[in-house]
C-alpha cells in the first residue's frame, strides 16, 4: 500500500518524438507481379525485431521509435542517396538512401528461424532496367526482382521471406541478371519473445496506440537511454533518493536492455541500495496526458526489500490532490496489488490484491477513463474504482524502489526486475 509520494521534485522535461504505431508501412503500392519466390508475406503483428539496418546511409529512428543501424556488413557495392520524396512510406530517410552493386551481406545472427524483410525502393531510374535475385545461406529468398515494374520508381516495397540461421551468420547473396541489385534497408524479425507473449501493435476499441517498445536495441550498463533510447525514455538521474529514502535511484549502474528485455538490476554497492525508475516519453506531450490506457509485460526475482510502484503521478506534483494510480504495486518477493489514490487532498484509496507473485512473467494493464480506473491482470479484471477518479495530466513511471514501512533492505539483496515491452494509449 502507498502511504506516501515519490520525491517531489522537478524532472526533467520529455522529449516529443514522432510514433505513428502501425507496422512499418507500405501502404498505397500497385499489385505485385507474381514472382518465384518462397513464402513473401507482410510481417506478422506477432513477430518482434531482433536487428534493423539502413543500407547505404546512417544510423536513422523511424517514425514508431525504432533505431535502425547505419550500414555495416556489406560485401562490395557503393551508397547512394536521394532527396525525392519516396511514395508510400511513412519513413522517408530509410528509402532514401540504397546501398547497390554490393553481392551480399554477412549479418551475425543467433541460430534459429527469422523473418526477414527487404526493404526496396528503385532509386535510379535513368540507370536502366534493374532485375536481381537474392539468397539466404543459399535458399532463394527473392528471384528475379523488378522494383520499378513491381511498383514504380521512387516507391517504397517490402519483401518478406521465412529463413533459418545455422552457423551465426545470415549470409545474403545479392545476383543481377540487369543492371545491379540494390537494398535500401533490413530487418530481422523473430516469432518468439523473451516473455513469449508478443507487444500489442495497433489501436483498439476505444484507444489509440501511442506508444510501443520491444527493447529491440541492446544497451548496455551505463548507456541507457544513451543514444539508443534517448527518443523514447528518460530516468530519473543518479543520486536522488527514493520515496522511502533507502534507496538511490542510479540508472548507470542499474538500467541496460538485453535479449529483448529492458533489466533493473537492483543491488547495493558501498551500502547504496541502487534502483531505478524509467519513464516513457509520450510524443508530442511535454509529459504526461490526461486518460490513458498503460500495459507492461514483466517480471522479476523474488528480492527482500525492493518493491515495484509503477504508476501514473500528476504532472502538477500535487498530491494527494491530483491523484495517483499504481500497478502493479508490491514488494518483489511478495504478491502484487493495484491502488486508485483519490483526487482529494483529505486522500483515500481504492485498493485491490491479487495472489500472483513477481516470480513468473505477468502483462499488467491500467485503463484510466474519465470517472474510472481499471486494473487488469494477464487481462482478467483485478479491481475497478469509480470514487474521486484524477482528471488532470498524468505520466507513467515503472518506479523500482527500496521498501516502505517498517521493511529493511539487506546489502545482501540482489536481483533483477525484468520488462519485455510496455505500450500506451490514447483516448481514441
């Protein structure tokens, strides 16, 4: 139960990104002559991306957040880039730039099955007719390609095919029959997640989708949100104290993002109990919004003195008056409760608990709407509140911590706290 505020203090302001949350879109582009090709399909909503590269130009972010790497691993070719405006895309620096006459990539990979995607796009028309293969560790993948006759010059196409991995390494092999092959970007996508339940992509009922992470982008120890998530999260900075003042909040020693998941690793060094507390930055909101729906897939160790509190706080930093909604809310080695805290400066809550313990993997879900707040958990509902809902401003906040109350932390605790993806909505 929370019986009090996190710090009061001025944070820092969030940066707006763009985050159109579709799957990468090619949308508008004539009908494709059939090609012999194995299974090209478009990418599953249940797929998460595992490596994003631009060919031929720099590191980029598209238009849902995503880093894509600058162009590496290439075998011979040239860059090209071009300021036209590329039809059907959203994300105009990826198709703007190609690498071309290159006869293949070699992409370290872990083993297993992917999705791989091409993205294409006829950069140079006055060259003349351009038609080229393409093979993954030697099983077609695309066989005599057309861009322009597929879909017309400066026009943005993706090309998707199922290929398996073996040896490390996602070796591709570019032929032309005319002219030379090109490649304007590629992406790796694996059916499986750390948490084997993918992240919503796309709006629902009632919500717009705003907001969506996968942690596809290793960061490590020290670099987040560093350069690869500096668009879409900030932290508290090290050295402020937490709501029981315990613990410390020290991102650099805490926060990194591996294998898919974003990891708080909560320890103690020289008698610093060290935690963290990432916050997303909504786009085009200074900080947070009013009404929402909020879900995180997650879990963690069972760690004595350390607890979660993540939660939407009032960007008035008016409390108790402005409200405040946690979930889920526990200490880690125990079970997790939602609490709807009162729009009211005399206080209050609404309380709900549940049995479920931090230990397995959990997606857990507040939906905040004008006179009400629900709490669900692996989707069945935990607890609605109709009294003295918030009605300002609110930003999320995953909130790890040390303790409250008559609860100690040992300097022996240590543990990680686990996040597979989070997504936001917007009241549609």
């Amino acid at each position: 139960m929370r019986v009090l505020a996190p710090p009061r203090r001025v944070r820092p302001t969030a940066i707006s990104v763009v985050a159109v949350l579709t799957a990468l879109a090619v949308a508008g582009a004539p009908a494709a002559v059939p090609q012999s090709t194995p299974d090209l399909r478009p990418v599953a909503a249940t797929t998460t991306s595992v490596y994003r590269m631009n060919a031929g130009g720099p590191a980029v972010t598209d238009s849902i957040g995503r880093l894509w790497r600058a162009d590496e691993y290439a075998v011979g070719g040239a860059s090209h880039t071009v300021t036209n405006t590329i039809a059907g895309t959203a994300d105009q620096a990826l198709f703007q730039s190609e690498r071309w006459g290159m006869t293949g990539y070699d992409i370290p990979a872990a083993n297993g099955t992917y999705t791989l995607q091409l993205l294409l796009a006829e950069l140079n028309p006055a060259s003349g007719t351009r038609i080229f293969s393409v093979t993954a560790n030697g099983s077609p993948v695309l066989t005599n390609y057309n861009i322009a006759a597929n879909v017309g010059n400066y026009r943005a196409v993706v090309k998707a095919a199922t290929v398996t991995v073996t040896s490390g390494v996602l070796s591709l092999r570019f032929t032309a029959s005319a002219n030379s092959a090109s490649v304007t970007g590629i992406e790796l996508l694996s059916d499986t997640t750390p948490s084997a339940e993918a992240m919503p992509v796309g709006d629902l009922a009632g919500w717009r989708q705003i907001f969506a992470d996968n942690f596809a982008t290793p960061a490590a120890v020290g670099s987040f949100p560093g350069t690869a998530y500096n668009g879409t999260w900030r932290v508290y900075p090290d050295g402020w104290s937490d709501t029981s003042h315990h613990g410390t909040y020290y991102p650099s020693k805490v926060l990194s993002v591996a294998d898919g998941v974003l990891k708080m690793h909560l320890h103690t060094e020289n008698g610093v109990h060290m935690v963290a507390n990432p916050i997303p930055k909504l786009p085009g909101l200074s900080n947070g919004q009013t009404y929402g729906r909020y879900s995180v897939r997650f879990k963690a160790d069972s760690i004595a003195g350390y607890k979660t509190a993540w939660l939407l706080w009032p960007d008035s930093e008016v409390w108790p008056g402005d409200g405040e909604i946690d979930f889920p809310e526990g200490n880690l080695n125990g079970t997790i409760s939602a609490f709807m805290h009162f729009a009211d400066p005399a206080g209050g809550q609404n309380g709900y608990s549940t049995s479920a313990t931090y230990t397995s993997w959990h997606t857990a879900t507040t939906e905040w709407s004008p006179g009400k707040v629900t709490f669900l958990l692996d989707d069945v509902v935990v607890g609605t509140s109709t009294t003295k809902v918030p009605s300002k401003p609110m930003h999320y906040m995953l909130q790890t911590e040390t303790c409250l109350g008559s609860c100690t932390t040992p300097d022996s605790s240590t543990g990680d706290v686990l996040v597979d993806w989070v997504v936001v909505y917007a009241k549609a």
